[in-house]
C-alpha cells in the first residue's frame, strides 16, 4: 500500500481557530518539523506521564531537537489520580520555574489524562498559551484530543472543573499503538463504535466487517478507524463547540459510564465504563419504546466481539447508594434532571430527560 493511502488530515473547522489533525504511521518523528514549519511557538514544555515519558519523551525531544525547537520534558504520576487541581499547581509552578512566557507552548504527549491536564494548563497559565496535542492511545487519537474539552477531576465526580480550550494542532501515529496494553486499545474501540452508534451506521456495519482486522492493528484499518472517528467528531464540533446542543450526543454512554467508573474507584477504566454505559442507554432505550430489541443485541455483539464488557459487576451496578449521586452530578444534569443520550437506531441518538429513575437503578442492577 503506497504511504499516502496511510495518511489523512482532518480539519477541525472553527473560523479563526480552525486546526489540522494530521494521521500517519511514524508521524512522531515528524512532529519536530511540523510544528517548524506550523510556527506555533519558539519553545515547548511537552507534558506527559512518567510512565508515557519512558516510552516516547526521548523519540519526541529529538523530533524537537532536529527541527532547532529548544523543549524540555516536564512529568506527573501516571493515573486518574494525578487529574486534580494540584497537580495543575505542580506543573504551572514549573513551567514558571523554568521561565516559559506567552510565545511558548505546551505539547500533550499522551492519552486523555495528559489531554485533560495539559489543555487546562494551557487555558490558566498567563491567561493563556497554545497546546498541541500528540495522544499516544486510541481513547485519545479518537476522541479526547479533538474538540478542546479540558479539565480535572474534583471528589464529587470527572471533569467537573474546567475549560474549552482547542489545540493548535493534533498529530496522531498509530504506530505508538503497538506498545499500547491490549485492554488500553479495546477500551478506546468503545469510543469509535460509539461514533457508529451516534452518527454513522455505515461505520458502525463496517466495524462489525472488519473486527479482525482491526484487532490485529491493521495499519490501513488502523487509519480508517481514526480519520473516521474524528471526522465524525470534527462535525459535530463544528456545529456545537461548547455543548450547548447537539454536541451532547458525544456523550453516549458516559453518563452512565463516568458514574460507574467514579464508583469502582476508577478500577473500571474509561473505555471499559463507557462500553457497559453504551448497553445500559441501550437497554433503556428498548425499556422506553424507543429502540428495537434487536438493535440493543445488535450493539452489545459487536462490543463483546471487540473484547469489551457488557454486563455491569454487580458489586458496582448494585450500590445505587452510591451510583444516585454520581449520575446527578454529571455535567449534563439540569435542575436535578439527568439528561441521557438513548439510541433510537444505528446511527441516530436522541437527548431526554425523560427516564424514570427507577428504570436507571434497575439496568445498573441487571434487572
């Protein structure tokens, strides 16, 4: 397959603040020139996990170096437990430390965590500088570096603290998936079938196609799954930046998720949440008259055959003690009234407040 089959660029089109993703096996390496050639900053403060540091920072610093761009490489623990606000503190402090000014930028080198926190650093440092971002797992290429969604976590529940702030830029290699552990990748497979689900049945009957593929890190499939995913989400960026509309629909089966997740102390991971919230809104969906049965079967096959979760742990889905206050503070909840986003088929969702509470406690307990 010629190298410019595996290359794509998406446009995140906003105007003024429009911006590039580009997608190509071994783009890494490249990164230092483009970002040259891009002009967006004299230095650069990349950001990255410890553990993601090991693994990339050098590759990345070197891209950096031959391309004349002086960069240094500043860390915090890798985890969930690391998005909090005092970790924005830590990392602020250093860059002030270290003497970075507005003409300096800060590069996101690795998954939704090092996105989350290092698009927030960007949006509160002197007001502000620019970020690029380089996502080093399939949550992040597909969905959490696209659209300029920042933020930390706070005890009462994810990402509750935060800013829209949008990249300059995203390069994305797919190589780095390789090295990525094999339940990392399933669990950003979750986010891309849900891209099907929400917006593209078309897309949704591919993955079901091509799973082996897929699962195999086929690098033409590989692609395919990545420059899909964040067109669909480019559009809908477009058409509502800071969900106040239609972009909600993003966020199917993370209300449900992220309130499972919070409950299993973050043992769940994200994509893993995300899977078992993508069946809970499906069966509600069916409680409600609004989706076929066996469209509901239909999406919890498809996850099952990507390796993913589909019943919740009972431990877990049975404390309604605990899950209630989780799903009332998530951020799409109004007034008291948790918003769901319930599939109405393959390819359509719907945004309502019109779910009984009992019905929620009852699919979260497997009844």
């Amino acid at each position: 397959m010629a190298a410019s089959e595996l290359e794509r660029t998406v446009t995140v089109g906003l105007g003024q603040r429009s911006y590039p993703i580009h997608i190509r096996p071994g783009l890494l390496a490249d990164v230092g020139r483009l970002l040259h050639v891009a002009g967006i900053a004299k230095r650069y403060a990349v950001i990255a996990d410890d553990r993601v540091a090991a693994l990339n920072g050098a590759p990345l610093l070197a891209s950096l170096s031959r391309a004349g761009l002086a960069a240094e490489l500043i860390t915090f623990p890798a985890g969930e437990a690391s998005k909090h606000l005092a970790t924005i503190a830590e990392l602020a402090s250093r860059l002030a430390q270290a003497g970075f000014d507005r003409r300096d930028g800060l590069i996101a080198l690795g998954g939704g965590v090092t996105g989350d926190i290092t698009g927030f650093l960007a949006a509160v440092y002197l007001r502000g500088i620019s970020f690029v971002q380089v996502p080093t797992t399939l949550l992040a290429q597909v969905d959490s570096s696209v659209g300029g969604k920042t933020g930390v976590d706070l005890p009462e529940g994810k990402n509750l603290v935060g800013v829209f702030l949008q990249p300059r830029a995203v390069y994305i290699d797919p190589e780095m998936l390789r090295s990525l552990p094999r339940d990392e990748f399933l669990g950003g497979l979750a986010e891309v079938i849900k891209y099907g689900v929400i917006r593209d049945a078309e897309f949704f009957t591919w993955l079901e196609r091509e799973r082996e593929k897929i699962l195999a890190l086929d690098p033409a499939a590989l692609i395919e799954i990545i420059a899909r995913s964040c067109t669909i989400k480019a559009a809908v960026v477009e058409e509502d930046e800071r969900e106040g509309g239609v972009r909600r629909i993003l966020n199917y089966g993370h209300t449900i998720g992220h309130a499972l997740e919070a409950a299993s102390c973050f043992s769940l991971s994200h994509g893993f949440s995300v899977a078992l919230g993508m069946v809970a809104a499906a069966r509600l969906a069916v409680r409600l008259g609004m989706l076929p049965e066996t469209e509901s079967v239909r999406l919890a096959r498809l996850l099952s055959a990507y390796g993913l979760p589909i019943a919740i742990p009972a431990a877990i889905g049975g404390d309604w003690e605990r899950l209630r206050p989780l799903l009332l503070a998530d951020k799409k909840t109004v007034g008291g009234r948790v918003f769901y986003v319930l599939p109405r088929a393959i390819g359509e969702v719907r945004i309502t407040d019109a779910v009984a509470e009992e019905d929620v406690r009852r699919i979260c307990a497997g009844a």
